[in-house]
C-alpha cells in the first residue's frame, strides 16, 4: 500500500496516511539541511506551523519521500 500525505501545500499541518505501523520521519530543507525528526502514526498530522515558507523533502521510511511547499 502506498502511504499518502496530504494537504500539499501545506499551511500548518500534513496528515499521513496508509501507513502500517509508527513510522519515523525525517524532515529536510530543499538544501538538505534536517529541520525536523520525529514518529507519526497512521491519520496522524505533521505539524508545520513553526517552519518558515518554502519547499522542504519529507522522508517517510527508507523509500517514500515526499515535495512538501509551506504557505
């Protein structure tokens, strides 16, 4: 199954879904910089209120990554 998130743009929270357990994630800017670390669980949100504007890389698993743009 293939997880999903959504609410892409974002403004101050991305919901992920699909997944099959707690996951960890990991946040990048678009330079590669780790802006923000955590575990999400399944219908769970990201919160992204406290992130300046711009594009950012969201890692999910070894092999999911996701284009998140902050409004």
């Amino acid at each position: 199954m293939q997880i999903v998130a959504y609410l892409n743009p974002v403004t101050n929270y991305s919901k992920i879904s699909r997944l099959e357990t707690d996951t960890d994630y990991l946040l990048y800017s678009v330079e590669g910089k780790l802006i923000r670390q955590g575990r999400i669980q399944n219908g769970k949100a990201i919160d992204f209120s406290n992130i300046k504007k711009g594009l950012y890389f969201l890692k999910i698993n070894a092999n999911t990554i996701f284009k998140i743009i902050k409004n």
